[in-house]
C-alpha cells in the first residue's frame, strides 16, 4: 500500500500543474470577459493553448485506451485523476487538454464499439479536438435512470434507421460547433430490459431535429455546454451509423460511465480545492464584529470539516481510479457507485460553507461559490439522482453479504 | 390558548384564497410567457389585477399602521399572515395586493419616520402603488450585517447632503420604475456605534449615481427585482430628504425588520406549501422500476419530513406575528429573530428534496423548486447571515437565564 | 388565535411550579441518593409528596376523562401540557402527581373500555397511586410496530383465556409493586388484520409467567421502570378478565397512544428546558484557551438551534394538544404523529449539544445530559420506529391532496 | 500509488483472521457469560488464548519501535492497521494479542522515555500481558483538552516526589491487575505553557489514593476498563520514578496520541463492519408489512452511506498510518488530526442506523449496536472534543495555505 503517485504520474501532474499556472489560469479573467460579451462560442485564444498543450504532450490524456496511431499521451485512469483535479479548478480548463465531457465519453465509446469507418469519420476529428459531440439519452416526463423507461424509438426502414422521440439535458448538443449525437433508443421494444436499446450516430444537421429550447440550470443559461432540449419526427440516418450492434445500446450506455466518473468526481475536487483555499483566504482576512472571521470556532469547524471530506473523496476517487486500471469496470463497480455519492456530498458541503463564508458576495458571479453550489446540486441527479445509487449499492452489499456467509451468530450474545 | 384563526382573520384569508385562486394563479402562465419575452418591466393586466384587488379590500394589508385617510385595508400582523402565505405560492403574486418588499418595509419606515412633506412627496405613491422604492444599505467588500462597517459618506453640504461610496443589493433600485432609495450612510463617524448613521431620500434620477451592475444570484438575474451595485459619487440632495434626525439611522434600520421577516418568512411558508404538493403529485403519477415513486420508503420520509418542518416554521411565526401585535418589536425580538433562522431551514430543506423528486426537471425552471432552492439559500444569507442571529439568540438566552435566575444544582447529583 | 395560556391552566401550571420548586426539586439529591443504594422500590419520602400533591390538587391531572367519583383534578390535555413539562424536568417527578407512564394510559384504557367491577378491582388502586400496572404488546423476534406479526396467543377455555407467548418492553412490569399486566394477544387468528387482537388483564402473581430478565436500554438498567422480557406457558386468567370485547385488541392499542404521547412529548421538552439551562451556565462558566466557552460562535450556535428546536417542538406539542381536546383522536392524528417524530428529533440534538457542551462529564451521570441522550435515541424507536410515522404521515398527506384536488398546473410554467 | 496491502502485510493480516475467526470469536459468548456473572476480572480462558496467540506470533503487533529483546512481532503502523480493524470487531480481542489500550500506549511511553531500569521495572511486565498500568492525565472541574488547565502538582521534597489533586478517566485505573499509573500533573507553575508538567510512574497502591468511584458512560459501566476518579492527598514516589526529564510532561502526552489514535480508529471500523454485516443480514431476513424490510429505500439508503462512510473513513486512516511510518508523527500531524474527527463521525452514523434497524432489540444489550451507539458518542469527546480538532486542523490548513501563497485573484472574476 503506497500513498504517493508513481515518479511517472507525479511528473505528468507536475508538467499540467507549470501548465494551468502558467497558461489556463491567468487567461481566465479575459474567458469570463469574452463570455459576458458573447452568446455563444469560445474566445479565440482557447485554440491556441490547445495548440500549446498538445505540443507539450497535455492532450487526450483521459482516454486510457488511446491507441498508438491517435494523437496524445496515453494514462491510466490513475495517472490521470491528479491532472483531471487540477483541470477542475476552472470551468473550461478540461477542454484546453482534450480532456471535457461529454467529448471524452463520446470517444470512449466511440473507441469500444466504432467501426473503422465511424471512426475515421466521428472519432478523428473528436481527437484533434476540432469538433464536439453530445451524448442523447435522458427524456423528459420519463424516470430514464431506469433505462426501461426510455421511449424514443429507432425504427429500421431500409437503407435507414427512423428516429421519434424527445431527448433533453444532451448537453453541448446545441452549441453550434456540435457535429453528431449518439443517442441512444428503443429498436426493439419486445426484447428484454437490457436488450431492447441501441445507438445511433446522428449528425446535428439532420433534417427533423427541432432543437425545443436549452435549458437552464437553476435559473442558469450554461453558454458553454448548453443543455438542449431536442424533438426528432422522422429523422433518418444511414444504417452505417449504428454504434455496435443492435440491442447492445444499454451495454454501451452503462460502460460510458466508470471513467467518465472519475474524471467528473476529481474535477469537482479540485473545484473543491480552490473553495478552500478563497474560504482560508477570505477567514483570514475578513473583520467582523471585531476580529478575523477565521478567529471563530464556526468558520474553524467549517474549514476542517471541509477538509475532512474532501482529503476522504479524493481518496476514494483515487481508489477507484486505481480499481479501475485493475480491475475494470466490473470490478470497481462498488468505487465507482460510491465515488458518485461521496464526491457529490463533499462537494455540496464545502460549495454550501463557501457561499455563507463570502455572504452576499457568494450569491454573485464574483466568485466561483455560487456557480460550484448549484453544480453540486446537480451532481446529486445526474448520472442517476442519488436513490438508484443507494438501491445499487445495497444490492452489491448484500451480494457480497451473502458470498461472504460469515457466522454472525457468536456477536449476538442471547441471540 | 387558540390555534384557530379569529372569525375576521379567517374570512380575510377565505377572501384572499379566492381571490388568488380566481384572478391571479390563472394568470401565471401568462405572466410567465410575459417575463420570458420581455427584459424590463411588468405585463399589462397586473394593474388590472391590482385595481380589481383594491377594489375588494385587499390591497395594503401589511401595513398594521395604515393611517385613517390611507388607501387599503388595516390589518394585524396575525391577521396579514395567512394572506402573506397564500401570496407567496408566486413570486409575484404580493405586488398584486400592493403587500410586497422592498416597498412594504420602505412605506412602514416613512410612515413611521417621515413629515407631512415627505409622506405626501415619497410615501402617498407607494401607498397608491404607483411607483417602486429600494434600500440601500449593504456595502460590498465590507460585513454588513455589522453595522459599524458600513463605509458610505453623508456629508452635510449648505442646504443639501453630498453621498459618496458604494451600495450593492439595494433590491429593485435599478428597476425603471424605481423612484427613490431609501439610502444609510454615515454622517458622524465618531459618534458610537449605534448613533453614526442617517438614512436619505435618494431620487434615483439623482446626478452622480451610477448603476455599476445589476447582480445575478447563483447565476439567475433576477428581473422583476433586480440586485444593482450602485456607485454614488458626490450625490447631492436637499437636506428635507433627511429622514427622522441625523444619528437615527441604526434605529430606523433595526425597526424596519421585525413585520417585514414575518412577511418574508410566511410567503417562503406559501411557497412551500406549493412544492410540498407538487412533490405529493409527482409521488403519486411517476413511477420508477414498477412501482409509484410515492410508495418508496425515502420519498414517504421526505413528504412527513418536509410536513414536520412547515408545520413547525409556521406555527412558530404565527407566534412571532402575535407576539409583535401584542408586545411590540422588542417584546417579539426572540421570536423574529428564531423565524429567521427556522424558516431558512425548513425552507432549504423542503426546497432541496423537491428538487430532487423531480430529478432532472427539478433543476430547470419548469417547476417552481429550482428557484425555490436557491432563495432559500439567499435566505441565510440576507438580513444577517446565519451566524449573526445565532450570536444574538444566545445572547437573548443567556440574559433571560441570568435575570431567570434559576438555580440548577440540584439537577446535578454530584455536583 | 392566541398564543397565551387560559387563566385557568396559567394558574394549574402556576401552582405545579411552585409545587416542583419548592417539594419535589429540592429533594432530587436524596431521590438519587437513596436510588444509588437500593436495587428496588421507591424511597419512604414518595409517599409523603404524593400526599401533599393530591391534598392541593394536583392529582390525576393527566386523565381528561376523569369522573367525577374519581379522586383528583380533571384537566384538558392543554391545560395538562404545561404541567406536564415541568414534571419531565426530573425522571421521578410525573409520579408525584400520579401522572407517569405507563399507568396514565393503562387508567386511561380501563375508564374507556373496562367494566364496572374491572374499574372497581384494578382502575381505582392505579387512581388512588397505590399500585401500578404494565401494558405487554411488542415482542421479541417480530416487527411489532405492524400489529399484525403480533404473534402471543389467547385461546378460550371454558370460563378461562389461556395465553402462550413472549412479550418484553412491558415497562415496569417486574417491579415489586407492579399488580397487573394489560396483555395484547390473537384471539382469532383468522380475523382480519385490526380485529384478531384482544388485551386481557393477567396479575402478575398468575403462574406460568416468567421473568426471563430485565432488559437493558444502552447498558443501563433502569431500576424505577425496568424493562422486562416475560415469557407466558399456559397463563390462565378468568374470562372476566377480557377487557372491551374480543377483538378489540387492536383499536384499544391505538387509541392509547393520542394522550400519552402528548405527555411524554411535553415531559421531554421539560428535560430540554433543563439541559438548555444547564448549557447557558457552563457557557458562562467554563473557560478554555481563555475565554468562556459561551464566547465561541459554535456553542452561541448550539444553544440557538436548541432554542429553534424547542420552541418548534412545544408550539407543535401544544397545537396537538389543543386539536385533541377539539377534535379528538381522529381529528388530531396527523399533529400527533407529527409530534411523536417531531420532538425526538429536537430532544436528540439537544441532548446531544449538552453532552458535547460538558466533555467528559457530559458522559457520566453527574448531569442529565447522558441520560437525556439515550432516552431520546429510544423515543426515535418506541412507540413505532420513525420509519412508521413517516409511512403513516405520507398516506395522511396523500389523502388530504386527494381530497383537495388542487389544480397545479399553472404553477408549472411549460408543463 | 497502491491500494493494495504488501504481500508480508496481507500474510499478517490473513493470519490474524484465521486466529480470530478460529479462536476468539467462537469465545464470545463464554466471554459475555462469564462477565455477566463475574463482577471483576477476566476469564480463565483468556490467558490461554494469549499464550497461544503469542506462540504464532501474533504478539505487540501495535509497537513499530519493539526491540530485539522484546517479545513480540514488530510490525509498521500500516502493516498493524488491518489486524487492529479485525480486533476490533470484539471489544475484548485487542487483549488476546496484548494490542489494547490503554497498555500499548503506555508502553510506547516507556520505550520512548524510560531509563533501562524503568523498562526492566514496568515496561517488561506489559510487554509480557502480565500487568496492567493507566494513564492519569484528564481532571474533573477543568478543560483538560488545554493542558495549561491541569492543576494537579507534582512536588519534589527531598528523594521523593508528592502529588496532589484529583483525576478522572484514568480507564482501566481502578481493575485489581492494574499496577500503575503515568500520571501527568504540574512540577513548575511558572514555566511557559508546554514546560510545566511532568509525567510520574505511580504504584497503584501507594498509599494516599483514594479511589473516588468509578464512572458510568452514558449509565453503563464498563467492568473490564473502568473508568475511575481518584483523589491524590499527599502521595509520595520515588523521584526515580520521574518518566524522562521535569517538564517533559507535555511532549510526552503529545506523542502518545499518533499511533493509539490509529490503533483506536481501527479498532471502530471493525466494529462498524460488524454492525453491517448485522444490518444486512436484519435487512434480508426481516419483514414489516408484508416485505423485507431490505426492500426498503431508506434501509438501501442507511446500508449504502454507512458503506461509502466506512470506506472512506478506513482509506483515510490506512493513509494515516502510512504517513506516519514514512514522516513521522509531525509530517502525519494533519492525518491523526483527521481521523479522529472522522471516524468518530462515520462509527456515529453507522451505530445510529444500526440501532434503529434492530428496533427495540437495537436498545438492548442483545447486538454490539447500543454498545457501539455510545461508544461512538464517546469518540466524539475522549482525546479532545471535536471542536479543539477542528481549532487545530483550522490552524494547520491556515498555515498551509500561508506557505503555499497562491494568487487566487484570477478565480475571482471581478474581485
């Protein structure tokens, strides 16, 4: 058992680290002014510390099974994790490395069930980080954490796959640099739960796709990755743009989600890591009644306590992250379901303190408290709202409960 | 002891419950399409509304002062708050009665404070509800919630005051129709701590102010009433805009409190009555792997839990409502500052599993709860973060225990 | 409404003041003292006060149905509540006033479903205070709080019911003084759920039951009110002896519970009123890194919430109690329900804030808090686990949104 | 980075499950029995299980520095965590393999400060489990968690020193076999803060020490580690008694909080595994209203959070532990600071579930939960109340971020 990162992985999270210091953080005031001033759109420097990044090997470096012939640095899900935190610390770093959802997942996928073709087509230009892509499952009026709810039907006529249905929260889907979806519908509703769905690949441009309306989040329009609401009557895509075979859409959509949560979950640490570090500054500066705040037994606690869980979420993300390198996504199922409750907890914690330790302040845009307390929020819903967590993670105890067949009957003394 | 409504009480509730029910919730769709298509501004059937609801009494309510030759109906603070609550199931809803903030605290301070000159000039319109008014207290960059930090300059110049500093979350200040702030600031810095400031009538149109901003809160703008930061430089107005003596600012501040909380605190009641039944609706119709979602044991916790809690936050300020009615501001200042914090909570608590129960759809603006979960946060923050009514509440117990008196050592066996 | 007690129960709560003051608080330290020396029983001076109670009238005040050939003071369950309060101020305290569980509720029981001759044999010793009683319903090994895993059975035999079974929990039923137990069994296996139960009185001298042993509740063994696990072969008891008519069992159960928890909710905001005072005093005493303990924000907060908590609990113990007294049983089920979850909850956090409050010694028995924090962990379980309340509160909260029918949809603006 | 335990670790820990599996835990219910009906002492058998522990090497496993010399397998703090986790799982178990407070700190003590015939005199003994000893340091009447409180003096007068004063939670002080105390009190008033006391080896039965009492933790009494209050008049030692320099006093009770706090934290995550293992099997066996109470959501809910608590709270303390080894208790410093409140936090949740899923039986001594339930509550004061670590942890974050010195400015957009 051994707490610190391999030399290879220090290295890497020491190279990312010169890298945002150097480059990501001190652009950020011109990104949020170029984003107050646009409605859509990247500043025009971001392709140029893309351009940077890449050059210095910081590029693709979530996808542990890049091949040799796709551009970027391979890492495992642990070496990653520490340069995933650092990149959490702003908002739009992620995208600078190659390395933002929903892109990264998409290849991911792109990479496991693509043909040749679909990913020459698809995958390539993912990877040179020229275009984007969003990922289409989550409907409205439907509880589509249980994937047997899903109603958008993919029909077969000739040559063609048939789309109808609605789709929302496919975020990025409607910014104007998205090229394609993979959605993910019904083909054949008689098979079973799990057999039923399947993926197609459908080019944004394709005629039947009304984009309803984005939604916002709390009140919040995200420019960036915006969350569409998508209606399809008969859109038609070509048979080639099946992702794997058909009915394997629900295989495919629950192996899209061990890394992309580790990557999700260090992010929001490092997030939480900046929180900390404006509460401790803010505690040490701010009077009120008299004396430093950080002089208080209550900011006290809430600093330690903000310490406490994050130093435990960040170990159990690194745990699963280690698990998953191992082990694969069926033998870390256990870390990744908890990492998705623990970090989403932790992160809400420390989100809450640091908007009451800024006041009013901390509802405002001036600092990131307000924005990381209603991504928090979110956290608890997507990628399935914390109950079908906790149902999974009760199954997967009493499953192991049950193999392990320990004799419990010596710890009850009359019993 | 009597936990019925007084015949009186009851029937002005009854005739608010209709009268909601039949002329404004209809109309919310509309006011809703209204907002999202418009930037400033209000739709045109809410003077309808309002003169419809002066016409049948209901218009004035919450002010328990309401002079003889003042429009609207005198009522009790026991008696307003029923109808308070039923007013807060839509944000704007309060307006419609004329009982909304900030202007119902803006018209108690000058009826309370201001000449015959000023109630005509500044009050009689508000009264008539034919203009907007703001506070301007808190100060960015300083603890607010401590008045002696408070920085902003009244300096007496002749015949008029000069204002200099900076104001932010003077709420509706930057509405167009927004006639005057109602403005603290200090005018003898070495006077003690609670006879340094003056509050001024500030013309909005006045020379030298200059809307920095207007701010969003947890990245929502708020657009009926708006968060500004306002700049005042050498604002100048004529010295009969003093309001009361100079020195009686603190005063005025601190009594400005006490009828507004309850307000404030029965429509986040009102508000959460809606999302407690919007949360029993959506338990009985979703259904989730075969079975209703209501069914499930967290949602039933959830629904009891959030029950338990508005019962309490409301018994617990109709208290405070009596208790102001019957023994004034100081006699109810325990009260008014427990439904402070109580309400906060039960409201954030109720407010987040109602976002939860919704899921994705909880965090967009198609049901009330994403907004709901953000103002309750706001909630413990305005008026005094959290910690500052926890300071003051333990200094109310602890003086009442030491003029109680009580001697306690026979609790403690051995000691 | 109104927030004051009636002049009557001002001067009955009045009068128990002085009572508890100057009688019953003041021999606290020889109460404990003589407990610490005596495995059983009760100390000669109980008697004494028990006398002088009911001599000024303060007897008998729990029982709202009281006759008027009944000995002491007929009261509300409002006027009861707050006497109630100040007698859970000490443990033994209710017992003076002949007040305690469980024999307010057995007299209860008996003067609603007893016969005459039942009255006169085992009634009017409990309401003279010169003997006690039992209530055995939840057994070992099954889920009590779901009457129908209740499994001890009562079969008739001739002029005989003859029971089979175990029962513990019966509280106080192996005390010395302890002459008879009201015993839940299934008389008719076959009926339906609420009509398969009876309760039948069994002295306790009747042979074939045996004490297996005394129950402990967190390691201590309560010595006033033991906890008992009995077991029951062949236990003959004349038919006479059935209480109400076969089958009643269940509803005889239920309708014990509306009084009794609204005297052991009053009974523990009493003890809270107690820790709450005993906190201030070490606040303004103790010292550490030096200052007083009562200067740190985190103690200023921990008495405020223990405040808001308790003001909460007991305006909603009252209300109960009021809706009791107007509507009934039935009328006040959901308040009473509310209450029975309500008020564990404050007094757990309260309990525990005084525990943390005093270290180390917040641990032993030198003050109550220790004993405080166990007994309100077992208000979260007796009487029926949270989880049954929640159940009970969701479907009381369904069926009123049935009956109400609201319509919600303008309240959801695109939905 | 490596989660996995050292091949040599895995070997140690799989043998201590053998033992404990095979030989300690089929014991447990003699062991109950045998103290249920002994007032003081230990079981026969436990000595023979020592002896045959130690044959197989499984002895002083909890001492890094053990010498040559010494009896004993010595083992890193990190290869011991695992072992210590199983042991705790019995609160007795931890004596088998002579690894249980308050012995293995003391020892520590004598390694680290005793001249070579202080360890020939009183380490040996302990090294060998033939003795007991104790750790007087907290008093009654004072904060202890500030030393600078401790009052009791320590005098030299000629060959001998004299104390004087009063201690309490002197565990395991008052059992017949304990043979000595290190008692830690004032030898120079005058000297600063950490120079003022002194730590002296005290004879058990030196004349002078009165035995107060023993003390209850939340009623119960623990007979095999009691915890006693002792009064020292005039006690007269030996001045070769004196553990390691005058003024030592403070350092040396610094330094016996790293390693016991993991042994300690360990030790409650066995327990909390026990406690799981048990509500699993409660959840899948039994039943209320008509299903497995284990179909629940909210049993899936307490089973899932006191899995994702467990989890993290273990990584966190194997992190500790490995930290130590590595850098010392001063590079480990905020780790032991963070399990403390940690794992107290996690153990408090999990035997609160655990209580309330066992019901009434939960209350009772018939699971380790109730035990557990206080024990946890325990934690949350011994070795300092949570708040002095959240002070501490507070200042070690502070001085970090100092050190760093990170320019945050440009994470705050307009700031």
């Amino acid at each position: 058992m051994d707490f610190d990162l391999s030399p290879a992985a220090r290295d890497l999270r020491d190279r990312a680290e010169r890298f945002f210091t150097s480059h990501i953080l001190p652009r950020n005031p011109d990104y949020q002014a170029w984003m107050a001033a646009h409605d859509v759109g990247n500043p025009p420097f971001l392709a140029e510390l893309k351009a940077k990044a890449r050059a210095e090997g910081l590029w693709n470096l979530a996808l542990p099974k890049l091949g040799a012939d796709e551009p970027g640095t391979r890492c495992t899900n642990l070496e990653f994790a520490p340069v995933a935190e650092i990149l959490g610390r702003l908002p739009w770093a992620s995208s600078v490395f190659n390395c933002h959802a929903p892109d990264v997942p998409n290849m991911e996928i792109l990479q496991a069930h693509g043909t040749a073709e679909q990913k020459r087509r698809w995958l390539r230009p993912l990877l040179e980080g020229t275009t984007h892509s969003a990922f289409a499952m989550t409907e409205p009026d439907v509880a589509s954490s249980d994937a047997s709810n899903i109603a958008t039907r993919i029909t077969r006529d000739g040559d063609h796959y048939v789309i109808n249905g609605r789709k929302w929260f496919a975020s990025s889907g409607s910014r104007p640099d998205c090229e394609f979806l993979l959605l993910m519908g019904v083909t054949d509703p008689d098979a079973s739960r799990t057999r039923r769905h399947s993926v197609v690949i459908v080019p944004t441009d394709t005629p039947g796709i009304t984009l309803v309306r984005n939604l916002p989040t709390f009140g919040h329009m995200d420019r960036v990755s915006p969350h569409p609401e998508f209606r399809f009557d008969n859109v038609r895509v070509p048979v080639e743009n099946l992702l794997g075979a058909e009915g394997a859409g629900f295989a495919i959509g629950q192996g899209r989600l061990g890394p992309a949560r580790i990557h999700h979950c260090m992010r929001a640490i490092g997030t939480c890591e900046v929180l900390i570090a404006l509460m401790l500054q803010r505690a040490g500066r701010r009077e009120s009644f008299g004396r430093k705040i950080g002089d208080y037994a209550n900011i006290q606690e809430w600093i330690a306590l903000s310490r406490l869980e994050l130093e435990q979420a960040r170990l159990m993300v690194l745990k699963a992250a280690w698990a998953l390198d191992r082990y694969g996504n069926k033998g870390a199922r256990k870390e990744i379901s908890l990492i998705k409750i623990g970090v989403a907890r932790a992160y809400s914690y420390i989100a809450d303190r640091a908007v009451q330790i800024f006041g009013a302040m901390g509802s405002t845009d001036d600092t990131p408290a307000a924005a990381a307390y209603t991504n928090a929020r979110l956290l608890r819903i997507y990628d399935g709202p914390d109950e079908v967590h906790h149902r999974t993670l009760y199954r997967f105890e009493a499953e192991d409960a049950e193999q392990a067949n320990r004799d419990l009957r010596a710890y009850l003394p009359s019993g």
